[in-house]
C-alpha cells in the first residue's frame, strides 16, 4: 500500500485536540497518509519516511470541510426570486415549487450533471464531504431518483419527500387541501421507495410557512423514516420560534438545522442533547435572505454542539462556500475563526455521527483542506477570497482525489 | 493588427446604456476586440467576422471590474489583530504601524513579489484595473519605493504619505509629538520625490483618530497635492461624522471613500458635486470591522455617483475579492445586483477620472470578467463562490492579458 508524506505544513490544525484546546493545532507540521487514511500526525523535525511527497509550502493545512447540509439535486434559476427579494419579497417557502417543477422535468443525466458540477465547485473551495438532500421530486418516483444519483457521487444522502407540501396537495384558493394524503405518501409509498437510497431522513417542521410541515406532520414523518432504518435530521425554527428544536431532541435527531429563532428552553434542551443533537447553522440563508443571525457564541456557552454548513440551494442561499460561512459567522454570529473552523469541520462531521472525518488524527480520513495563507485565521480574515482548496489522499472507490497544490 | 470575437455570450452587461438603464444588457451577444480595444457590441447574429474566436459558452460576460481602492504595496501579518477585533478590541487605524515596521524592513524584490502576487489574486477574481496607494512607508525613501514599485505593475498609484502621522512624529506618553513636521515633511519632500511617481494625491481625514489627519492638515496635504500636478482623492467619514466628504467636494477631489457616517449635508454636497466626487463605498471594510454600513440606496436616490472597491489592505479588510463586495452591497446597502455592478465597473471608473474602462462600448478597453453562470445577478445570488475571472483581450505595454476561459 503506497504512503504519501505531506510536509512544510506551516500551520496543522487536527481538531483533534483534548476539551481545553479542540483546534489541536501543530506549527511546522506534516502528516502521512497511507490507503487513503490518516497514519500519522506531528512535528516535521519528528516526520517518518513515505513513498511519495507532496510540500505545501507553509500552508495551512485543516481537515476538508463537511458540508452536512445541501440541497444539490435540483434544475431551473431562481436568480429572479433572489433579485426581488433583495427589494423587499418575503420568503415563505413557496419558491421551491419553482425548483420543483423544473427538477421533474429535467433528465437523469441533466440532473447528474448538474450534480456532478455542484460537487466539483465545492471541492474546489475545500469541501470534501457534502450531505445531499432530495426535496425537489416530491413523487415517489421523482424522490427516489433524486437520492439514486445522489447516492452515486456521495455517502452521506438524505430523504426529504418532507420538503414542502406539492401544490397538487396544498390546495388552491378556496379548497383546503389534502396535506394528510401528502404526509400518507411520504412516510408510506415514497418511504419504501427511497429508504433504500438514503441514510437519513429530514422533514422542513415549520409553522411558519403554509408550504412546511407542523410538529405533528413532522413527528409522523421522523418516526416513520426511523422505523424503515433511516437516521433523523430536523430543519427547525428558521422563519420563527417554532417546535422543531424539541422535537429534534425528543427522537434523538443527529441534527436540528437553521436555529435562527431559539427560546432559552430551546438552547436548555440542545445543551442538555449536546452528546446526541448537534445545532447546525446556516448563516448563507441569513446572508441571503437579510434574516438575523443566530448567536452561536451564546450556544457555546450554553454547552450546545453546533455545526455549520452552506444549505446550498437554489431559494435561499446559492453559496457553495465553506469559506464564506466560517466569515460570516465570525463577523455575524459571534464565534472566534476557530471555533468557525471547528464547527465547519468536527461540528459537522458530528451532526452526520462521524468520526472519521472533520479531523486529523491516525485513523480518520486523509481528506485535507490547504488554504493560500499561513493560518486558519485567513479564512475569515480574508473574507470571499478563494484561499481554499481540498486536497483527498489516496483512493476511495467512487471518489478520485483531486489534484494536489 | 489581430481581432478577437468573443461569441456565446449569454448576457453582456455594457454599463453603456443610456441613463434610463445604465446597465444597458444585451441577450445572446459578442464582442470584437482590436488591439486591446473593443472594436463592436451587438447581437450575435450580427457579429462581423475575426481573426480568433472565443467561445465563452453562455456565460454573463461584464466590464473587468475597477478596483479603485487599495493599499497592496505591504508587508508583514496582521491576521492576530483581525481576530482581536473580532473579539472586541475597537479599531482606531493604531495597526498600521504594525505594517509600516514591516514594510520598511522588506527589500524591494519582496514588495514587488507580494505586490505582484496580490494583483494575480485580483485579476483571478475578475478585477482588471487596480489602483495601488502607498502609505506603509512614511518616510520619503519608503513612500517613493513604494510608488515606483507600483507604477511598474498599475496605471493607477496614489501618494499616501498622510496615511497616518508615523510613531516617530506622533510622540509618545507625555509627549505632543510634531504632527506639525510630519505634515511639512509629506507636503515638502516627500511630496517632491513621490509625485513623478503617482497620478493622485490621497489623505486619511479622520478627526476620531489621533493617527489620521485634521480638516486642515488634510488641506494642506491635498493643495499641495494638487500644485505638484496630482489628482484628489480623500479617505473620509470612515470612523464617524466629519469633514472628509466637505473638504473633498471643496478641493473637487474624484473620490472621497468610504463614507461610512454621513450628514444629509453631507449628502446634499455629494449630489450636488456629482459630475465630480464620486462617493466610494468599501462594504468589506464595515465587514472586517464590524461597523454599521452606509445606506447606499439612499445615495444613488439622492442623485449622487457612488462607486464600491474593496480598499484591500492588512488591517481593516484583507479582502481582494470584488465579487464579495458586490455581495456585501445587496445585502447590507440596499443596492439592486444591477446597481452593485455599475458601481463596481462604471462608478469606480468615474472616481479615476476614465472613461476607457469600466463599460464595454466601441473605444474602451477589452477589459472583460467573464462569470461562471448566466447573469449579472449570480454575483450576489451566489455569495462568496468565485465565478468571476477576468479576460483581458490584447497587448497592451506591460499588462500580459490573462488566459481565457
């Protein structure tokens, strides 16, 4: 088995530090990889010998980001959408059926492509593992398609058939509906049909929004999804304090997603599930909805887990950028650029109950991140600009690695 | 001499419309260039025939974007006051002389180096125009040094030797210092040996410093500025209300830049002089210093000219990327996408005096940024995600055209 030594590591941060120093960062630094995982970690001075090199040159080198929330599998431009709502439009959800309605008509191949080149944009900004989402089908056929290509270009693949209510089942003006056929389907026919493609299951619980689903929706389709073996993730309180957070908690979801609106027995109760539930943030959807921030720096007082991810989609936040969401949430959400890495890495390698990746250590994934800077701080300091990139050792099956410094 | 038609052109955006749509887009277009200059805009379907042919594919195709504020010629790290600020320590312009230490120390192989490298960084971002201010020097050796190293790489360089009253004039505890002879200094000798080097003069007016310079410290500096044979630019109204943007429509400076606390008298004068002084917002400033932002919408309503760069330097926004300011713009200062656009390509044009860049009609330069995506709006529809890259068409002296898509 072919080893490969990564040396003039300016700056390696493992986040595999103790509790007092999660970063665990190592200066002058170098790493070695063998059969695509991590074999060793230290000093340069202290480095063993390898088959092959590759020098970085002073970089700064993090685990590849985990983007563990992304909606990718979709057709159609929604650019007009963001264009109006920058002059004032609310959101409410009810733009998804525009994605909808594009995504069915698209073909496989299209939709794969489309995929394909969304993932590659991410890696190429120092993202090496991204959690896709379906939620654009909203058949039975047209979810399972979704999550059948998803499955092909990443591991980490979730059922939202739970997305919104179809217009076929919201109702027009003057009827009233049928929202509890559409909750029938999804946790029955559509369930059977897609569990076999994904590993999770996440429903958008919103009160909110006429286009979402209530706690008791939401719990059916949660409870439903894990009695066919499927893992829970939750999107909750994003448009308003709301029931998601709890019931997150409640069923023991890995993940409860948005937090922007949190009472304090919301915060009380992902401390308390802070072994269990970690609080992913999104502050692209923030950004790109002029909606206000959460404050991540009180849920880590509190003692939450928390993540941050991109929510990459074509509605609320068109950003496939790590990078982007590590500025935003030191500038906007209160977290020091290390805890913004840390979250952006162990945070959401932990909302996908993974130990493998979002850190450094003998054992876990060679997937690095190399940025253009000397330091992990750059990646907030240098705001918007293109200082990341992934760099995945070895090979893995379906995913080749991309090209090295 | 050889022509280029660059076809395919989903969306050209020419910021040569008339006032009625200044954006003046045109669907399904192409452009020819000829020695460096455009040499036709139009249809497709009625593109004359070329030398060479680029196919950009359907791609939104935009003036190369006209960063018309920063401060690149530096060296040293500044990332740890970054994350400081961010921690609460207010910004006062004190760390500036934390890069002037380092600056002088540098030799000039490295300040052409890092220069250099920071400009490539630009133009991979889809800026095509630069202009480069010194201000790390403050001595007359240093700040000459610096202008020449500029004038070598950018038609654009500014004398900045009042860019705050260095440590050694400004006295320590106890002491009042001579500001007085540092201002003799910058507009004697130093003026003397920097201005064969420079096109503007430029000055830090800022009374809510005791590192920037008074109304008429400033005045000084700019009179004599000007009867040395240079144009008027002024940093102004950055850390709270002022006579920075008074004394600039005053003196008929191009530009007063950043604007960030204005008077509706400040306003008034703004509208009244704006064939003249061009109000130059820097959003990655407020960003990366967590300071309210200018409501720009208000400007334009008000009939002033308002352009957006990113004032790229080490300690108040290491950000280079133009796309990030646009971004910042939409979502914090109430600019349409359109509106961002014109302000970073024609706006930032006026406030350097050109007409050659900064629009793409017969005459001006074939300065292009070519995006990644089908429309203008993608700019801040997909926040922090690089899909802008420049195209520079033709030679033109020392400026080698970047490679193509």
């Amino acid at each position: 088995m072919s080893s490969t030594l990564v040396t003039g590591i300016g700056e390696l941060v493992t986040c595999a530090g103790d509790p007092a120093d999660p970063l665990g960062v190592i200066h002058d630094a170098a790493l070695v990889e063998e059969g695509g995982e991590v074999a060793w970690v230290g000093p340069a001075s202290q480095a063993p010998a390898a088959d092959e090199r590759v020098d970085v040159e002073g970089r700064a080198v993090l685990p590849g980001f985990v983007d563990s929330h992304s909606h990718l599998v979709f057709a159609g431009d929604r650019a007009a959408e963001f264009a109006a709502r920058m002059a004032g439009e609310p959101y409410d959800g009810g733009g998804i059926g525009v994605s909808v309605a594009a995504t069915r008509a698209a073909s496989d191949d299209e939709l794969r492509s489309l995929l394909a080149a969304r993932l590659t944009e991410m890696r190429a900004q120092g993202t090496t593992t991204v959690e896709v989402k379906s939620g654009y089908g909203l058949t039975v056929e047209d979810e399972a398609r979704a999550l059948r290509i998803a499955r092909e270009l990443t591991d980490e693949v979730t059922f939202l058939g739970a997305h919104v209510v179809p217009s076929e089942y919201a109702g027009g003006p003057g009827s009233c509906g049928d929202r509890a056929a559409y909750v029938s389907l999804v946790t029955g026919p559509m369930l059977e049909a897609c569990a076999p493609h994904a590993r999770w299951v996440d429903v958008f619980c919103e009160p909110h929004s006429a286009h979402a689903f209530t706690q008791e929706e939401a719990r059916a389709v949660l409870t439903a999804g894990r009695d066919a073996g499927l893992l829970l993730r939750v999107h909750g309180n994003q448009l308003g304090h709301g029931p998601g957070v709890q019931l997150a908690v409640e069923l023991g979801a890995a993940s409860v997603d948005h937090c922007t609106y949190l009472s304090d027995a919301d915060v009380d109760a992902l401390a308390g599930a802070a072994d269990t539930t970690v609080a992913t943030l999104l502050p692209g959807v923030e950004f790109s909805t002029r909606s206000p921030y959460p404050d991540a720096a009180k849920l880590l007082a509190a003692g939450v887990s928390v993540a941050l991810a991109t929510d990459c989609n074509p509605g609320t936040c068109y950003s496939s950028s790590m990078p982007f969401v590590i500025a935003l949430a030191v500038r906007e959400m209160g977290l020091t650029p290390g805890q913004a890495v840390h979250a952006a890495t162990a945070g959401s390698a932990k909302s996908l109950r993974r130990e493998d990746i979002g850190r450094l250590a003998v054992g876990s994934r060679a997937d690095l991140c190399v940025l253009d800077a000397p330091s992990h701080l750059h990646l907030s300091y240098r705001a918007g600009v293109p200082i990341a990139r992934s760099l995945r050792l070895g090979e893995r099956g379906a995913t080749s690695p991309d090209s090295g410094p």
